[in-house]
C-alpha cells in the first residue's frame, strides 16, 4: 500500500484534484474492506486459530483471548497505511513524522505502559496502548485527509514543481540556478 503514496502525488503533479481524490477514496475503500473481511474472520475463528500451529490447549485458549486485538490491528493497519501514503504522496512528511511521534511516544507507549505494567494486564496492556496509538494515529490521518482542500493541494504542488523545475538542456529555472 506504500506504492499509493505515488499515485496521489502523480495525480497532484498532473494538477488533477478530482483522480487525486478518486484514487484515494478508493484505495481508502478498499483497504478497510480487505481489513474488515480479516477482522470478521479473525474474530470469527479465534477459538480455533491457534490450532493451525498447537495442539495445545493452553497455548489456543491465550490466543482467543488476544485474537480480538489482533483483529483490531488487522483492521486499524488496514487503513493507517494508506492514509499515510496519501500524506507523504501530498508532501505532508513532516506533519506524518509529528503525528507518529504523538501517536506513539507520547500515547501509544506510556498507555501501553501503565496498562501493561502498572495496572497488570501484562502484554494484553501493551498491545491495548498501542493500538490505541495507532487509532489516535489514524483519527488524526483521515481527518487531515477529509479536510483537505484537493484543488489547493494542486496549486502547493504545482508551485514545488515549478521552483524545480529544470528545461531540456538541464539548466535550472528556478531562482536558485539563476541568481
């Protein structure tokens, strides 16, 4: 799903807001389809997953208890992926480096902590901090996604092509190459 991030910024760089808004509508689509149908299924089967790897009781009843958060995972990680494809495809590299930062360092981990070690729900804890990064992670994506104005994202694209911008004989057209 990472390839996606070229396509939104191919689309953005042929000054296309509306395909740039159709393919990531799409893929947005169509990645929490995939991570639906695998939330369904890992919930589904939980009590026998474990058993295409164990013959141990012991081992598949631990399974079905974590089954639930693996099946959030799958589903949350169904979608981050592309949201963030979608904002580096943008040129938002730096606003991804700040909400991963946020979303982990100062949620995810600390939650994970406190719920793992200080309040004793052990490895269920961390996982459950974690995936609580990674929700706060993809809340903040989408909504930045659902707010963008497309057509502006085009015109910022268009002004980074052009400051780069390079003729035929490689000279440099931007203010840089010509001073």
């Amino acid at each position: 799903m990472y390839i996606f991030r070229v396509r939104v910024a191919n689309e953005l760089g042929a000054g296309s807001a509306r395909r740039a808004k159709f393919a990531i509508f799409n893929v947005v689509t169509t990645s929490f389809l995939i991570g639906f149908v695998l939330f369904v299924l890992f919930l589904f089967f939980r009590g026998s997953l474990a058993y295409i790897f164990t013959e141990s009781k012991a081992v598949a009843d631990e399974v079905a208890d974590l089954a639930p958060l693996l099946a959030f995972s799958i589903l949350l990680n169904s979608v981050q992926p592309v949201l963030s494809g979608v904002a580096i495809g943008s040129g938002w590299q730096s606003v991804v480096a700040y909400v991963n930062v946020t979303s982990y360092y100062f949620i995810g981990i600390p939650l994970g902590a406190i719920l793992g070690y200080v309040l004793g729900f052990q490895a269920k804890g961390i996982w459950i901090g974690m995936l609580l990064g990674t929700l706060v992670q993809t809340l903040v994506l989408l909504f930045i996604t659902l707010r963008t104005d497309w057509k502006k994202q085009v015109e910022i694209t268009r002004e980074r092509l052009n400051r780069w911008y390079m003729d035929e004989n490689g000279r440099s057209q931007n203010s840089i190459g010509n001073a």
